[in-house]
C-alpha cells in the first residue's frame, strides 16, 4: 500500500465535484487528491465519485469535526464513518487539526479555534491522539492551525508545543505553511523559525493555500492563489526538511480547473528542483 512517504515528490489538490468531469478526461501524472472528510460522509452520488478517482490516483482524508482540543469525548460515531469512508476511497492517510471547534452542549464553532500552548493542553491532546490512533489501528497526521489571538496561558511557542505533541504522540505533522504566514503577520511569529525547529521526520505533508487580506490581519480563507511571500516560505521548508507531498487547498471562490491544475503545478516544478540557495527572511513580506 502507498504512504505520503511515496507522494513525497508529488503536489496534490482538494477534491472537488465540479472539477470531476476534467480530472477523468486526461490522466495527470504524479496528481494526488485530498477529500474534505465532512463533504463525503453520507452522499452515495460521492461514493461513485470517490471509486473512480481512486481507482487513478492516490487519496488522502482531511478531517474538520474531530475538534480533538475539546473537553468533551471522543464522538467515535464520527471515528467509525472516518474508518468507513478512509476504506471506502482506500485512502492512505488521515490529518486532522490542532485546534477545538466543539463547545458547551453540543455547538460547533465556524472556525477552527486555537489552543493555549501548555502542558495542561499537550497532556490532554496526546490522551485524544492515542485514544484515536488505537481506534483507527495506524498514525494520524494534525495540521497547525492559523491564529487571531494569542493565550496569556501559553508556556511555549507553537513550534515547542508541536515538537512536543509528536514525539509525545507518535502522531505526524501536515505543515501548513500559509496558516505559518497568517500567524506570523497576524500576531508577530517568525514563520521562518517555526519552520527551522520542525524536524524532517515529523513532518509527513505540506500544505499551500490563499488568504484573504484586511486592513491589519489576514484571514486564512482558502479563496485565493498563494502569495509569493508563502511560496518563498515553502521553498524554505523543503530546503530543510526535504521535499514532502504537498497540496494545494482551495475551499472557497473555487477557480475554474485549469487554474487550480496551474497552482498545483508550481509546487510540483519546486519539488522537482532538488538544489535551492535559501532566500533571507527580509525577502518575506507582506503581501
């Protein structure tokens, strides 16, 4: 069976209906594809979708309704459809994030909500991590998240936490560099250093995306191409840590194929170039 450890030379896009029809016309090579868990759980229409995709070109699982920073429990109703649908699209990972989304009598948040870095939290998240490792029978990958806000209660940075969670875990890393960009424009965070503190073998898959941009913050709203200041970023992180699989994620004001195909294709024309002279951090702006 494939691992992302396969796609590591391969750039990747979300799986989209409407894009379905021009992705069977013509067989990409190297192409991989990323489901949103939480659009594919119930439609039998997408189970057909799902089984001829699959039978052309690797598929990972990206989840939004874990909320695994909550103090609830575990929803292992949830779990149990993950299980199904990573069967269904014999799909060869599953990411979720490092965040909270469910609060007090079953609401759910619209956003993916950040958590304080402490020992308390990364106690909590690694009790959730296995519990959902044993339950699944292999390693789950969670994404960091971008950030509005900071916590007074933080007793480390994210990258300290991150380092932490996995080796404390077993769990992967899915880095997403543009919520690194957020962050750092956001709330003064060095997205470069974050990057440099990440050990090669944490981090398993990459992720590139859009914002949209405010008066004095960004919003990490998957609606646009990915900014240059992220590209240089990106290239950075593969320069230390090695090239690993990576995806383009556009959620929002989808563009028409050819153009997200065309996103796609510079990260894969950066994975392909194995030799780069790192940029300096004064080359990263804002956009």
């Amino acid at each position: 069976m494939r691992t992302l450890n396969d796609l590591k030379n391969n750039a990747g896009v979300g799986l989209r209906i409407q894009h379905i029809q021009d992705i069977l016309r013509h067989e990409i090579d190297g192409l991989w594809f990323e489901i949103l868990a939480d659009n594919w759980l119930s439609s039998d229409l997408n189970d057909y979708y799902l089984a001829l995709i699959s039978e052309r070109y690797p598929i990972t699982i990206h989840g939004v309704g874990l909320s695994l920073g909550s103090p609830q429990a575990l929803d292992f109703d949830y779990l149990k459809s993950i299980k199904n649908l990573m069967k269904r699209g014999n799909a060869i990972a599953y990411s979720e994030h490092i965040c909270f989304a469910q609060l007090p009598n079953d609401h759910f948040a619209h956003d993916l909500l950040p958590l304080p870095y402490c020992k308390k939290v990364l106690q909590h998240l690694v009790q959730r991590i296995n519990q959902v490792q044993d339950y699944l029978g292999h390693q789950i990958l969670l994404e960091n998240v971008s950030s509005y806000l900071s916590y007074k209660h933080s007793e480390m940075t994210e990258a300290e936490f991150i380092g932490q969670l996995v080796q404390k875990s077993g769990c992967g890393l899915l880095l997403d560099i543009n919520n690194l960009y957020v962050n750092q424009v956001n709330l003064g965070s060095s997205a470069e250093q974050t990057i440099k503190h990440m050990h090669p073998d944490w981090v398993q898959e990459i992720h590139l995306a859009g914002f949209e941009t405010h008066t004095n913050f960004l919003i990490d709203a998957h609606n646009n191409p990915v900014c240059e200041q992220v590209w240089t970023l990106y290239q950075l992180a593969i320069a230390h840590l090695g090239n690993k699989a990576t995806l383009i994620e556009w959620d929002n004001d989808i563009p028409s194929w050819n153009i997200l195909l065309a996103e796609r294709n510079k990260a894969q024309n950066i994975l392909q170039k194995m030799d780069y002279q790192m940029p300096a951090l004064s080359k990263v702006s804002v956009c």
